[in-house]
C-alpha cells in the first residue's frame, strides 16, 4: 500500500491531475511499468498516469526583459508573485520611445529585494493574448499579480517604473479602496440626492461589456475623486437591485445616468477612463455661463462666429423659468453654449422681455430672409418644450456645415450642399458670400421649404465629393444633394451656375429627373446559394415584392462575417428550394445602402418582407445559428403564410 499523505503530480493527455493516495482502500496496490522514458502508475484497475516531466517553454529576455509567447505566457505569469507585462506593436511610435526607459527599468528592478521581472508580448505576433486582456491601444501595460491582471497606473519613464512597481512589490501592499461606490436600494436615494452631480452605471456581473468598462470606470472615479468639487462614479448590481433598476428603466447593462440632485439626466459619453474623466467634467457645475455686464454678453456672441448662441434673459435666479432653462441644458452642452443674465438694462439693450430665451444668428449667416434671433417667452415652458425649442432654430437658412457640426447640426434630410472654397478671412469674404447668397435666394424659396442648406469647404469633404463623382469636376462650386432614403445626387457641372440653375436642379430631383449616384462593385456574373447584392442591384432584388429576402450586410475584413459564412450558406440550401425567399449578403463597405438598411457593425442582417419593404425588420435574435435564423424566417415571411393560408382553404 502506498504511504498516506504522499501526493502524486501527473499529466494526462496533456492535463494535470492531482490525486492522494490516502484515500486509497486497504489492500489497493500501486504497480509501476514502463512506457519508452515514462513511467506509468496503475492504480488498483482504474487509473493510469503518465509522469513524464513535460520541458518548460523557454523564455528569451531582450535588454533585461522577458520576451513572452503564447506559448510561455501563462507558466510565466502564474509563476510570478507580480509582473509587469507591455503589449506592444513593432510599429508603434510611442513603444520604440517606451522601449529604452523599459529595459533600464528591468535591469533595476531585476537586481532589487525583491527583484520584479519586467516582460513584453508582440501583441501584433500574438493577438488572442492581446484580445484576452482586451488591449486596445499600444502601449498597453499591465500588472500580473499570480496571474491575475491589473491595470498600469504609473509614469512610463525608468525612474517612475521603478518607483511605481516598487511600491506594488511591497509585501504589505493592498489593493487601494474601491473608488466607485456601491449603491443599494437602502442608501442611493441618500446618496444622489445629496450630491451635485454623480455618474451611476446599472450593471450585471455576467455582462461582457460591463466587465470591461469596469476598470475604465475605477481608473476615471480615481482622477475624479480629487476634482475640487470631487465627482463622484458609483454603481448598482442590477440583478441584485430590481427594484432600482425597474424605477429608472434599465433594460440592457451597462447603462449609465447622471444624477443632479436625484435628477436623472441620460449619460452619452464615452465609456474609457480619459472620455469619461473630461465628459463628467464638462458636465459639473450650472449649464450656462452667467453674463454678468454688456461686455460678457458681447465677447459670447462673437465667440460664437460659426454656431448659434443661447441666452437666457432673466429677472431673478428665483425664476421657474430659469431654473428650467439650466436643466434643459444638461442634456445639451455638447451641443450649444448657454448664457444667461439677470441684467435689466442689457434686456432693453437687446429688445427682449425679461424672462425670455434668445437663440442668436451668428452675424455671418444672418439674411434678410430669417429673424436674427429667435425667442421663446413661454414661462411655463417645460425642458422639453425649451429643447424643442432650440431643434426647430439651431441652422441659419444657409449656414455652414463642418466635420464638427454635421452630425448635430446637418443631419437632417433632403440636404443639399454647395461645395466650394469657403473661407471667411477679409481677403475672401466677400467670394465666399457670392456664392452663399445664391444658395440662400433658393433657399427662401417655400417649395424648398423642407430643404435642408449649406455650405461647406471643398477641402474638409473631399470624402463626400468623391463618393458624389464631383472631386475631379474642376468647377468653382459643386452641388450634392442627399435625400430621405439615403440616397445621393450631384448637380452636373454648367456653364454658369446661378440662382436659376439650382433651382431648376431641385425641381428636376423633385420629379424624380435625375438618377441618384449610387456606390456599387461590379453586378456579378454568377450566383451561388447565398445571393450576391450590389448597390446597383439592391433595389431589384431585396425590395422586390414578390419575395421575402434576408440579406446579410457584411464587411471583408470582420471576423464574426467570417465566423458566420459557413451556417449562412446552409441557411442559403435549406431554404434554396423557396423560390419566394431569398438568402442574400452584400459589402456595405463598397455599396450603398437605403437609409433603411443602415449599418453601424457588421455582420447587420435585415429581413424584408415581401408585403412590406418599407419596415426592414432587424435581427437581433442572438446566436445567429442555423436553428435561430431559420426560425425568424419561418415566423416573418410573408409568402410562407401566404402559402399556408392558400393551403387551409
């Protein structure tokens, strides 16, 4: 009988097994044989264990720093009472600066008591380790303590490594105190309620992305925490809190609000420490900037030369309507810039009645076509109606649209923009101004009044003129226009262009004249199952109304496309002898697509029904497997139940 308290260490089929022999019944022998160099134990009649010692992977070192692998990786960090690991890119300028302080900090922190190992991984040679640790930028670095990872806080120069992981080397080192709070339903109505400002992120502890937004959070509640005032980041255990997270609506983790004075506002930040760190900054203290003489009121009106200004026009700061107007604006100060003032003598100065909200014109775009300023006097005006307010007067009849602006100001459609070389400077005002003024004298025009106009500098969208055809035109002025259901269409270029010109332009459009420019690759020759569409072909095949057809909006380069080729070809087959649906992908990289379908992460699958193509629907059904595709084809297709009702009569 094997001694008790003996404890055999063996790999089998690659896997470690631990057994004691202790437990082992009385009169069980254990018989040895041999196997070429290994050693097999038998056990009774039950178990074999190979006890050959397995080589560990070797380990390169580089000025001092270990070189890991996936090969080497995990026997090294979990080996290590603390490590500090770089992932890094070849080609990565901040790395090759990163580099040198790196290797003196190694040498260093190798001979210390205790000696620290420094290492680095090729992220770009080994990307499931990087995907592993979710690196999204290089240089990454991270803290392994027994194998389990930690974000790296500390300066990127040798003295400061050295200082930094000296300090978490410590053998009475402890983690620092969560900076995020944790509410519950017995302490977060005290908590935000008391506190001008604070951030809550609703979470799940199974959730993906919350576990990844986690240290992003911790790292920014750190920075915040000693803000003067502080601001505070705090979370809740949704699936623990029901009760909290069905009072504020919470039906998909993570989801974040900011809470001032136990008022929810939405949070539309980002989600990593820097953004989060300046979002909530920007987001402290009143929503509007008070404008105390004519000087203050003066300066913020001619900051704004390109937008427009928000002022609030007050009698005191006991006013409802003032309070209302700051709320209003939370939501919004990424999007105007809000002043207000309590001064009388500015009201008469301005033609305004205390008690009023002013939206100004910035002077460059004003006309003789539209107000100079628009007010709103409505005292007992909600957020929302304030809000409203300024969605309805936020663009000047023919303003400029920006890389900055077009997605707050210009996203509305029809949009038509004239292309040109804009420039308000003194030598070139007065050529920018030609131009506008003509956009503007069709812009007045009533039957264009659901036309969106702007200007916009030829230099800064070359993107959209060359996706309109119009980047190689040689004209001083070039005319796209983008309608309601996503498609684009470009003036062709005339001898002169005027007021007459454009407007003849427009009407042509109108009558359905002018055939929009469309992106398309090549129509394909062949066909396989899976059915390929092309910008050119979009319409013919998946809104034809005979037929149900999913299509698969895809790009080359992803690899849950990838992933998912080969169970949508099956879908293709199983479905193939349908002549009434049809299976169909298309590259929304090179093609466009109806505004309808649009896609904002691949793989997008839509399906659209035969008896309705003006209501695509989604899919977000989950695992995309064969079983779950088929089944929302089976449950939506309209020729199926066609087919079916045709049956049972």
């Amino acid at each position: 009988m094997a001694p008790k308290n003996v404890w055999f260490l063996a790999a089998l089929l690659g896997l470690v097994v631990v057994f004691s022999p202790s437990v082992l019944s009385e009169g069980e022998d254990v018989k040895t044989e041999a196997d070429g160099d290994d050693e097999i134990f038998t056990i009774g009649d039950d178990l074999i264990v190979d006890m050959a010692d397995e080589e560990a992977p070797k380990v390169e070192e580089e000025d001092g720093v270990l070189v890991l692998t996936m090969d080497n990786f995990d026997s090294v960090v979990m080996e290590e009472d603390i490590i500090l690991v770089e992932f890094y890119a070849p080609w990565c300028g901040h790395c090759k600066s990163l580099a040198p302080e790196y290797a003196k900090a190694a040498k260093t922190l190798k001979d210390g008591t205790p000696p620290v190992p420094l290492a680095k991984v090729d992220a770009t040679a080994h990307p499931d380790l990087g995907s592993r640790y979710e690196v999204q930028g290089y240089p990454t670095l991270k803290v392994f303590r027994k194998g389990e990872a930690f974000d790296y806080e500390g300066p990127r120069e040798e003295g400061g490594i050295v200082r930094y992981m000296k300090a978490q080397s410590d053998p009475n080192w402890k983690p620092p105190p969560e900076a995020v709070l944790t509410l519950t339903t017995e302490n977060f109505d005290e908590t935000v309620d008391n506190v001008d400002i604070i951030l809550v992120e609703f979470y799940a502890p199974w959730c993906g992305h919350c576990k990844k937004m986690a240290p992003e959070l911790e790292a920014a509640a750190g920075v915040l925490k000693d803000d003067t005032p502080p601001i505070q980041i705090a979370k809740v255990d949704a699936t623990e809190e029901k009760d909290l997270g069905t009072r504020f609506g919470v039906s998909g983790y993570p989801t974040l609000f900011i809470f001032r004075k136990g008022e929810k506002f939405e949070y539309n930040g980002p989600r990593e420490k820097r953004g989060i760190v300046d979002f909530m900054r920007k987001q402290a203290g009143d929503s509007s900037k008070l404008l105390a003489s004519a000087k203050d009121l003066k300066n913020f009106l001619q900051e704004g030369q390109d937008d427009v200004r928000i002022v609030g026009f007050f009698k005191t700061e006991e006013e409802g309507m003032y309070k209302t107007y700051l709320n209003a604006g939370n939501d919004l100060r990424e999007d105007y810039s809000f002043g207000h003032t309590f001064d009388h003598q500015l009201m008469n100065k301005y033609k305004v009645n205390p008690n009023s909200i002013v939206l100004f014109i910035p002077e460059r775009f004003q006309s003789k076509f539209e107000p100079k300023k628009h007010v709103l006097t409505k005292e007992d005006a909600t957020a929302a109606d304030i809000q409203s307010f300024y969605s309805a007067h936020n663009i000047p009849l023919v303003g400029q649209m920006t890389k900055g602006n077009m997605q707050k100001r210009y996203k509305g459609r029809p949009l038509l923009v004239a292309y040109y070389d804009v420039d308000w400077s003194f030598d070139n005002r007065i050529a920018t101004e030609r131009w506008r003024q003509i956009v503007l004298a069709v812009a007045k025009d009533k039957e264009f009044k659901d036309v969106t106009f702007a200007v916009a500098q030829e230099e800064e969208f070359t993107d959209q003129m060359k996706e309109l055809g119009l980047d190689d035109s040689g004209e001083e002025i070039n005319i796209g226009l983008f309608d309601s259901n996503g498609r684009k269409y470009r003036m062709d270029p005339e001898d002169e262009f005027d007021e007459d010109v454009l407007r003849d332009f427009l009407k042509a459009w109108r009558k359905d004249k002018i055939k929009p420019v469309i992106k398309s690759q090549p129509v394909p020759k062949k066909q396989g199952p899976v059915i390929v569409v092309v910008g050119k072909t979009f319409d013919k095949i998946v809104l034809d109304k005979k037929k149900d057809v999913m299509i698969e909006l895809y790009a080359p380069w992803c690899g849950h496309c990838k992933k998912l080729e080969p169970t949508y070809k099956k879908l293709a087959k199983k479905f193939k002898n349908n002549k009434n649906i049809v299976i169909a992908k298309m590259d929304a990289t090179a093609n466009d697509t109806p505004s309808d379908f649009s896609s904002t992460g691949f793989p997008t699958i839509y399906f659209a029904k035969a008896d309705d193509k003006k209501n695509p629907l989604k899919f977000e059904g989950g695992d995309r497997s064969l079983e779950t595709l088929s089944k929302f084809i089976e449950d939506n297709a309209s020729t199926l139940k066609s087919a079916k009702a045709k049956e049972e009569l």
